[in-house]
C-alpha cells in the first residue's frame, strides 16, 4: 500500500490532491506531500468562503502534519491568493489549516488529546514540538468546543471557589451537576459579585430561568446574585462547607486550649488530638478510637463542641423541613448558651442560613454536593499535573479541556 493511498483514507482535503510523497534528502528523514489543487476546481475564499477568480499565487509553505511511525509528516503547497468581490484579495481557504498556524488541524487536535492524558511540557517533548505549539493546540481544541457546546437543559448548577496561587487568590467556577451531565460550564477570576454576575450572562436570560436547583457554600457574594439572577430555584448550602465550617470552629477551639492547658501547668491531653475531633468516628483507626474515648473522660471545650457536632449530624437525616427547623433552632440554642464563642458564632451563621439550609430538605435529596467537591479535586489535580499555571488564560484554558467535556471535531479517521 503506498503513502499516497494511507494518507488519502486518513484525510479528506478536497477539492486538493495529493502530487507526491516522498522521503526529503535531509539527514533527518522527513516526509514530504506535495499538494496541489484539481484543475477544475476554483478556489475560495478564506474569509466567506465563496468562490473566486484567482489573483496570484504565494511562496511555498509547509504545514506539520501527524508523524508516521515518529517520522515528521509535513503537507507543502503553494496557497493561491483570490480576488473576491465581497473581502478583496484575501488567502484561499485550505481545508488541512487555518489562518498563519503551522500545524494542520489534525495534529493540533492530536496534540490536545495528548495533553489531556499528559502535562503539556511532556508532550511538547514526546512529539518534538514546541510548547507554544502544545498550548496553541489546547486553545484551539478549547475555542472548538466551546463555540459548538450547548447551554440547553441545564437545570441543576453548583457554585463554589477553588484558591489559585498564593495569598487570598480565587477562582468561581460553575458546574452543572445534573445525574445525565457533569460538566465544567464557566470560569472567572476572583470570587466577587461581578464575577458570578458574569456567569449569568454567558447563561443567558432564557435559560437562567429554567434553573431548579443551585448549590453552594455560604459566600455572601455568591448568595446575594444566586437570590437576584435565579430565584426561582431551590438554592442548597453545600453541606461540605457546612460540615468544614463547624470544624473550624471546633479546630480553633482545640487551639486555644491546648495553649491555655500548657500555660496553667495541666497535662497536654489534647496535643495531637486534632484528626480525632474533625474525622467521623466510624472513620478512626482502633489506635485513634481508643484515644478518643480516653478524651471524652474530660470536662474541657473542645469535647463538649465535638459532641455537638457528632450531634448536628442527625440534622441531614430528617425527611421533613418542619422537624429540621425545630432541630436546628434547639442545636443552635444550645451553642448560644455553651460560652464557646467559636460554636456561637456558627449558630449565629447557621440560624442567619435557616431557610437556605432547609431547602436541602425541599431538594429531596436530588443535589449531591459531593460533586462540586469531586471536581473541585480535579481541578487541584489538573494544576498540580502543570506544575501551576501562570496566566488566567492558561489555567481557563486547560480546566475547560480537561473537565469542561466539551465536543471535539470529527474527522475521516480517529487518530490515538
């Protein structure tokens, strides 16, 4: 089978043929494919993509084609330029590539599905190209897809915050969550109103409405848009971030005993008991359980806020918003009246949060926040794999590529 029949079943570049191809006489062997147009055909514009008379024809250029056995492929043709009556003198339209890009659009899209199973610095490497080269490829597999999604159906969306460099840097990112579709839907910098504010735009005033349910943790920025853009919707509090809020609080509680029992001359029962007051117990080890036991002997703060926050997790497992509320009044009570001020201040959060946190109760258990949280990991592990990212552009560009599951082109043949 010649390479001239391989490459005709691989590709679809009509109205051009294949001239030749051959092995060039460098001392690195390259292969190389002459193309040139049919006879018969006109060529079209690159702009409208009409036909039009030909105007003259340009210097010779080569475009990186996918290597054949890490042999470099490279397509060399000489693009004419086209008087066309609607944008002028404008380049002919090429199907193999778009505007002044070197790589054919079948090795960009190549590279991008490399770069999802490896960091971009290791592709760049296995393939012999650039790092520009890597990145432009992602960025391009990005824009594709981002045009060609679609926004419709979405019903379900979770909002939360990842940080993003050093010191108080976030990102907002927007996921839907719903059961048939799990996917990365916007990116923004920082965590402010503004930002969320931009998400609904791009979500657009026809599909907004159509939001049932939002989940999200308790950032003031967030719940006030999330109330002005969507209130139709049953908006949930993450019960993660509800859950991590209290062990805060009972983590800076621990804190500060054991500074005060080291100061009074008490012995240090607490010291490296911090994991043994955040985990649930049927997650201790037998070593941890034994100790915690041994703990729960003392009449200090940090167990008494541990034993109200084993008791606030019989809250999730009501069935009805009207027994949770009273649950919740009755816990929040009595952390007002234990003189813990970490615990008071979470009550006075959680009873300013009622109705938002009873609406976990009125979802009927069809929002998992387990999700958000899920692809909030992702998110860690698709930077940790880049070894960070120093641009908005870059970081948007690979989350969405990675975890944004967006559609790729189709060709004549999948190339892996």
């Amino acid at each position: 089978m010649q390479l001239k029949t391989i490459l005709n079943r691989v590709t679809n570049y009509k109205p051009f043929v294949i001239a030749s191809a051959e092995f060039s006489d460098q001392e690195q062997p390259v292969i190389e494919v002459t193309m040139r147009a049919r006879s018969n055909g006109k060529p079209l514009c690159s702009v409208c993509n009409q036909p039009a008379s030909c105007y003259d024809t340009l210097p010779a250029r080569r475009f990186d084609f996918i290597p054949l056995w890490m042999i470099p492929v490279v397509l060399i043709y000489a693009r004419r330029r086209v008087d066309c009556q609607e944008c002028g003198v404008k380049a002919e339209w090429i199907p193999w590539a778009t505007g002044k890009n070197h790589l054919t659009t079948e090795y960009q899209w190549f590279l991008a599905g490399w770069a999802r199973r490896m960091s971009w610095k290791e592709v760049a490497v296995c393939f012999r190209v650039s790092w520009d080269h890597v990145f432009n490829s992602v960025k391009h597999a990005v824009s594709w897809g981002l045009a060609h999604r679609s926004l419709d159906g979405i019903e379900s969306i979770g909002v939360d915050e990842v940080q993003w460099k050093k010191g108080h840097k976030y990102q907002t990112l927007v996921y839907q969550i719903d059961q048939n579709n799990i996917r990365l839907l916007w990116i923004g910098p920082d965590r402010t109103a503004k930002t969320l504010l931009r998400f609904f735009r791009v979500l657009g005033k026809d599909r907004t409405p159509k939001l049932q349910f939002v989940c999200s943790d308790m950032w003031q920025a967030y719940l006030k848009v999330i109330a002005k853009k969507a209130p139709q919707a049953i908006h949930v509090l993450d019960r993660f971030h509800v859950v991590q809020k209290i062990g805060k609080a009972i983590d800076k509680v621990r804190a500060a005993e054991v500074k005060q029992l080291k100061a009074d001359g008490y012995e240090e029962v607490l010291k490296g008991g911090r994991w043994l007051l955040l985990k649930r117990p049927e997650n201790l080890s037998d070593k941890q359980a034994v100790k915690l036991s041994q703990l729960l002997q003392y009449n200090l703060k940090s167990i008494r806020s541990y034993l109200m926050k084993e008791d606030f997790q019989q809250f999730w497992t009501y069935r009805y918003p009207g027994n949770a509320r009273k649950f919740l009044d009755a816990r929040c009570t009595r952390a007002m009246r234990s003189k813990i001020e970490p615990m008071k201040a979470v009550a006075r959060t959680l009873r300013s949060k009622r109705e938002l946190l009873l609406n976990w109760f009125r979802a009927e258990g069809k929002l998992s926040s387990g999700v958000v949280e899920g692809f909030n990991n992702k998110v860690k592990l698709v930077t940790r794999k880049s070894y960070g990212l120093r641009t908005q552009n870059a970081y948007e560009t690979t989350l969405y590529h990675n975890l944004g599951a967006l559609p790729e082109q189709e060709f004549t043949h999948k190339f892996f």
